[in-house]
C-alpha cells in the first residue's frame, strides 16, 4: 500500500509531489475502464493516472472499453474497481434497460465517487459539415436536427447510452430511427472514422472527444447543430428520450475552443462508479485523492475542470457510495437533502433488483417483454418515475 501524508518536523513537510491535508492510503496499482483511446472519458483517465503516479506512486492501469458492456463487464466481475462511464454504465446499468435487459445482465447496484459536471463541454451529435449542402444549407447556416432526416446515423453495437443520445438528438428535431438511415458500427472510435471516411453522417461524442478535434480536421469538417434552449416542445421530446439532458453553452471542444460558445446539450461525463459491495475505505480514499489531487491534473486533458469538488452533484440521477458519501460528509458538503435522495435512489435499485430475481425464478420464453412489463410494474408500485 502506499500512503501519503503530511508531517511537519521542524517545520519542514515532508510529502510526495504534492501537499495533501490528510494521510491517502491507495493499493500499489488500480485499474478501472474508461470510454476508448481518444475519448475525453479515455484522455482525462490517463491524466489522473499520471496524477495518482506522480503524488502517491500508484500505477493507474486504464482499460478502454468500446461500448458500455466493455466498460461495465469488467467491473461488475471484480476484474477493475472502478469505471469512468457515462450515463449507460450508471444510469442504463442500474435501471437494468436496453443491453443491460438481457438475460444474464440485469439492473446493478452501481454507486457513484463523484463525476465531471464541468458545464463546458457538450455532450452532441456531430455532423459532418460537409452534409449540410445536401440539406441545401451551404456552410451550415441554418442547419438543423430536423435536417438529417433521410441521412446516415451512426449506431453503436452494446452501447445503448450512445444510441440513446442520438434518439434523444433526433426526437428533438422531430424526428426518429425511421427517418433516417442506421448504420451500425462495433465501437465509438469506428462511429467516428466513419464520419471521416464518408459511412455515415452524423455521430454523437463529447465536444471535447479526441475523435471530433480528428473530424474537425478531416476532409468533410464537423458542425454541431444547436439545441434552442426556449424550444420547450423540442426540448420535452428529448427528455422523453434521455431524462438527463439539459441545454448548455459549450465552450470546449472540436470547432468550438476559443470561441463564445455553441449551444446544445449535456450531462455529468465521464462518471467515476464502483459496485456497491466495493470496499468502502478504497472508495473513501479514491474519492479522497481525486478531490485532493485536482489541481495536479487539472488542465491536463480538455474539459477536466468539471472534476472539482464545486461541480459535484449530489442529487444526480445515480446513487453514491457510502465510502465516498463518508469522504463528502467529512468535508462538509453533503447535506440532508442529498442522503434522502440517495435513500430513494438505493430504494430504487432494490425493487428493480428484486424484481429481475422474480421474473428470473420465473423464466418467461419471452425475457425481453416480460421484463419490460416486469420492471414499469416495480417501479409504478414502488412509486418512482417511470424512464424508459
């Protein structure tokens, strides 16, 4: 194990690279899944590597993962302890929805460390710029969502958060999968050369993702469309979709640094989970270093700002583990309001989880509907909101 602390002997402190205000005590080596190499989730995983390598001598193994099974496979087999995810490996993983429906998978009790809610960094569908002449909008004055109706949309094979997102992108045009053409891909970064090589038309990242900044500069460009936050009915049809989103002002990202921002869409990414079970003193000096460290890895990846302790949400959609709920209460932040919404959201994990035991001793030939039927029964009856 390695610990770090501050000692003052004759008015000397002895630390590693770095100053903490408490002792940190981590394993020799860590590994946890983030989004593929290139990623924002995969960049900003590496510069908290560097981070944890350089204060505390622990080696940071990152394992990127092409879609959200990859990522949460192997933290649900105690292969990693933690995953940088979005919201398909937190918010789809415990509602136990679209890949994680399957028999064999099912509702987890995953918590959450804390997670980047920088609020500069969109999380979008990019559209080649070069589409927009098709939509006889020459320069991509004017182009819309509404627009792609009959192009090419990327979809990625098990990664339903991405998909979703492009859903919730689409309904806020007006539009669904039947009005445009799918095209299906086995990874975010094949999504992404797609769009470079001319497969498909539109994609969806962060704004801040190494694959768009490649696009940006690829022979057909890259543009954003913008989200109209006083669009309310497009707005509602995206929250129908994905619950999660809200409108922004993006300020990092491919086509949008050094600029006044561009307006669309976002949500907390990546997330930093454990399972439940996970050991609440590793969680609590997990969370502990990453709080402590931040200014070590701050601005060492686009968009890593929005890890700070002030761009916490404690009442998101996912709930925290007490390990880290320990670290947060110790420095003050959590308040009543947020422990009752973890207790509801811990209530809510529980009554899909016992739901999914139910229908499992049940064993339906028809797992994917009764499933669906199954978990809105659970949740109407427990009286939590219905999503998805």
């Amino acid at each position: 194990m390695r610990k770090v602390s501050m000692l003052l002997a004759g008015g000397v402190a002895l630390v590693a690279s770095s100053a903490f205000a408490a002792d940190i005590t981590l394993p020799d080596q860590l590994a946890w899944t983030a989004y593929g190499t290139g990623s924002a989730g995969y960049n900003q995983s590496v510069a908290i590597g560097a981070a944890l390598k350089n204060n505390l001598g622990v080696d940071l193994r990152v394992l990127p993962g092409k879609n959200d099974i990859a990522r949460t496979a192997p933290l649900r087999e105690g292969r990693v302890q933690f995953s940088a995810t979005g919201v398909g490996g937190s918010f789809m993983a415990q509602e136990g929805v679209f890949q994680f429906g399957a028999e064999g998978w099912g509702p987890l009790p995953v918590r959450v460390l804390m997670a980047n809610n920088g609020g500069r960094v969109g999380l979008a569908m990019g559209v080649a710029a070069e589409v927009c002449e098709k939509a006889g909008k020459p320069g991509c004055d004017g182009f819309e969502y509404s627009d792609l109706k009959g192009m090419r949309v990327a979809y990625v094979r098990g990664a339903p958060a991405l998909n979703v997102n492009n859903e919730a992108y689409l309904a806020y045009g007006g539009l669904t999968w039947d009005d445009v053409e799918r095209v299906d891909f086995g990874g975010f970064s094949a999504s992404w050369a797609g769009l470079v090589n001319g497969e498909v038309d539109a994609v969806f990242a962060s704004t801040n993702s190494g694959k768009a900044y490649e696009a940006a500069s690829g022979p057909r460009g890259l543009y954003w469309p913008p989200i109209d936050p006083n669009n309310t009915e497009g707005l509602e049809r995206m929250r129908d979709v994905a619950p999660f989103f809200a409108p922004m002002n993006a300020k990092v990202g491919a086509t949008i640094d050094d600029t006044p921002g561009t307006p669309t869409a976002g949500y907390a990414y990546p997330v930093l989970v454990a399972m439940a079970d996970q050991d609440a003193d590793l969680v609590y000096n997990m969370t502990k270093a990453m709080v402590e460290m931040f200014p070590d890895y701050d601005g060492n990846a686009p968009g890593i700002g929005g890890w700070s302790k002030e761009n916490q949400d404690f009442q998101w959609v996912a709930p925290y583990h007490d390990g880290a709920i320990r670290y947060w209460k110790e420095i003050g932040v959590w308040s009543d309001a947020a422990q009752a919404h973890n207790d509801n959201l811990v209530a809510r994990q529980a009554a899909l989880q016992a739901a999914w035991a139910e229908l499992e001793k049940a064993d339906p030939d028809n797992w994917d509907e009764a499933w669906d039927a199954k978990r809105r029964e659970a949740l109407k009856a427990g009286g939590f909101a219905v999503v998805f």
